[in-house]
C-alpha cells in the first residue's frame, strides 16, 4: 500500500512549526511530518472489514491544516489518546476490492465512500453502543479512546488502497458518477450544518466563505426554505457567480458592517479602535471559515437571540470577542462532520439524505471537481491549493 501519512510525533511537529518562518519549504522537506510512503500490505484485520481501491480524494481543510502542520498541541483533540500516524483523505470514492466473511451487503467492484473516518463503537464493534453511535451520531462518540484498539496501517484516501471496517462504508449507486460522489461527504457536512439550524420562513441569513462548504449550505438552505433571503460574504469572484447560481440572492460588496445593516435594517454603530457593531441584523450566520474575524464580526451581524453556526474549523484556539453572545443572547452551535438527520419524520445519515436530494434533482454535485492531480504530485497539489492564484473550488487526486 502506497499512502500519505501525518506522522504524528511532537518534536517533528514541533521542530516544522519551528523552522517555518524561516524555512517556508519546511512542508515540502524531508523534516515535515507528512510522508508517503510504501507499506506492507496486511490481511484484512477481521471478518467484517473490507479492502478498498481508491478512485478519487478531494483535499479539504483538515487535509491542508495537517499539511501545513496548522495544528496546536494544546487544542482537546491532541489531548485524546489517538493513533502513531494519521491517514490522510476522508473525501473519497473507491472500489471494493476484497471483502470479509461477514460482510454480505458489498461485492467487489461495487463504489463506495468512506462515511465514518474516526474511530468509534460501531468500527470498534462495541455492543451496546455509546448514546450517540445509537442516535447514528458517530463523530460524537464517547467510546473514541476507549474499547478495543484500532488496527494499525489502514490507510485512506490518499493512497493506492486503504483497509475498512464495513460499518465505515456507505455503498454509491451507479447513477452517481465519481466527480458527483467524491462530494458526498463535504456535501454532507453542509447538510448537517443547515439541519442544525434551517432557515425559516421570511428569514434573512448569512453565509460566511462560499468555497465547497459554503456553496452546499446556500444549496441545502435554498432547498429546505426556499422563502428566505440568503446573502453571501465571498471575495473571490468565481465563487461570488457560483454562490448566486447556487441559489443566494445576493453577494455582500463593499464595507461588510456598512453593507449588513443597509441589507438587514439593523442599526450600525461605530465606535473608536475600529469597534463597530450591528444591533439587529440576520437571523442566522452559518460560518464557513471559522477563523477569528470571522467569528468576531460575524457574532456583531446576528439578530439578538440569532443563530451562530460554526462549520469553519480551526485546529488552533482561536480569539474573539464573546460579549455578543451574553449580551444578545445568541446561541453559538458547533458542527462535527455529520451524523443523523431527521427530515419529514423520517431518521437517516446525512450521507443518504445527500444522496436522496441528489437522485430527486434537488441538488447539484457534479461540478464542484476543478481540478485533478497524480497522488504522486501531492506536493504541487497543496502548493497550488495554498498558492490561491487558480480558480479551485475542490482539487482531487486522482489514483494511477
Ligand atoms: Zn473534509
Ligand atoms: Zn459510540
């Protein structure tokens, strides 16, 4: 098995943090964490697992953020026991290659993507279930460091083949293509997120960043409330055209406090050092960036008792001021990923309600995929990626 790997090893962690400053081709030296490597392949580790031939990986945030060694010793994730080495690419679309004596729901050379990427009961085969796994809850799950160990070395996205749990899998019908499938999971996430807190009626909201995840939000909001006004804060112009054709109704230009009271009727108030707020404002922020002026200015453009839902996120504490919060009474909620969603009274993943929106035309998934790179140029790709000059929405690698 050919893959990329986070070695995660704090004094290699540390030492490219170090030395990036002064030596910004850290990430792509021999000192970075990030290898890819060839490692022995291994039986499947048990009856229910299964074998899978990557097809395409998209390269997300978190992939970027390990990347660029973003992540800060002191966040809680590193404060949980976890593995030597972090596989890298959950974004992805495979074929079934080999399955185990248990596993009669998948054949080989069936598609699949990768639902469940972190360790939890139902992969860890822990019987009852934590709270959350039962709700199909998973990236919840309290039993993430407890039960039984995780096999070692089974790979991810960004590799020739990665090792399964057949749990982790949720199987990709012929009428998806790869392109549209890869997108499942980011699209997901977006569907969670606005599940969280859809608009309602008459709702004014705000969406904050219009890459992937941002333009999925305006698409599932459109779709789950098509009688609300959804404005955009984007800079890049491919992606303001985009977020309109999406189904936003506007792209915020200019002074952004200046142009959310003038669009929402809030009243702006400017005060010395640069300290402006909004009292009144939208109903809803769904932050799709997640760094610290966007969550400072984006809490001072809620509506008192408003919605702020933070899908952005940082592998790094991060600051800003909270007294909007208290003093306007919002409500901030977190997104992990995805998990259960409930929708007309019935209860599915967030996976199968992509997929079902998908096969009724309700969504768009097969345009997203800008760009395509050999896994073995995965060096240029997060170069390019970070460089900002192409119009990328989502870069893929493609498997030779
Ligand atoms: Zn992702
Ligand atoms: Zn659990």
């Amino acid at each position: 098995m050919r893959t990329i790997y986070f070695d995660v090893s704090v004094p290699k962690i540390l030492l490219t943090k170090l030395l990036a400053p002064v030596f910004s081709g850290v990430f792509f030296s021999p000192l970075s964490p990030v290898r890819y490597a060839e490692l022995p392949d291994q039986p499947l580790p048990g009856e229910n697992w299964v074998r899978v031939k990557n097809r395409l990986a998209g390269i997300c945030g978190a992939d970027m953020a390990l990347f660029f060694v973003h992540a800060h010793p002191k966040i809680t994730l590193a404060a949980l026991p976890g593995v030597p080495r972090a596989f890298m690419g959950h974004e992805l679309v495979g074929e079934v290659v080999e399955t185990g004596r248990g596993v009669k729901d998948l054949k080989t050379g069936q598609r699949v993507v990768l639902q469940k990427y972190l360790p939890c009961c139902s992969m860890k085969e822990i019987h009852p279930p934590c709270p959350h796994c039962r709700e199909g809850n998973y990236t919840l799950c309290e039993n993430f460091s407890e039960g039984p160990a995780m096999p070692a070395n089974t790979g991810a996205g960004f590799g020739d083949h990665f090792l399964a749990h057949r749990s982790q899998l949720i199987r990709v019908p012929d009428s998806i293509s790869d392109v549209a499938a890869v997108m499942l999971e980011p699209a997901s996430v977006s569907l969670h997120a606005v599940l969280k807190s859809p608009p309602a009626r008459g709702e004014k909201v705000l969406v904050i960043g219009a890459g992937v995840i941002g333009q999925n939000v305006i698409q599932f909001a459109r779709v789950f409330q098509p009688n609300c006004a959804i404005h955009v804060l984007e800079k890049v112009p491919f992606k303001k055209e985009l977020a309109l054709s999406m189904g936003a109704d506007l792209v915020i230009e200019g002074d952004p406090y200046e142009a959310v009271a003038r669009h929402t009727g809030g009243h702006l108030y400017r005060a010395p050092l640069g300290n402006s707020t909004i009292v009144g404002g939208y109903d809803r922020v769904y932050d799709c960036v997640g760094y610290s002026a966007t969550i400072h200015d984006g809490l001072r453009w809620l509506k008192a008792g408003g919605d702020y839902v933070l899908i952005g996120n940082s592998l790094a504490p991060v600051g800003f001021d909270l007294t909007p919060v208290w003093q306007q009474e919002l409500r901030m909620l977190g997104v992990n990923a995805h998990g259960s969603e409930t929708i007309g009274g019935k209860k599915m993943s967030s996976f199968e309600a992509v997929m079902d929106l998908y096969a009724r035309k309700k969504i768009r998934l097969d345009e997203f995929v800008t760009h395509r790179f050999p896994i073995k140029e995965y060096k240029r790709a997060f170069k390019t990626i970070r460089g900002g000059r192409e119009k990328i929405l989502k870069a893929v690698f493609e498997m030779d």
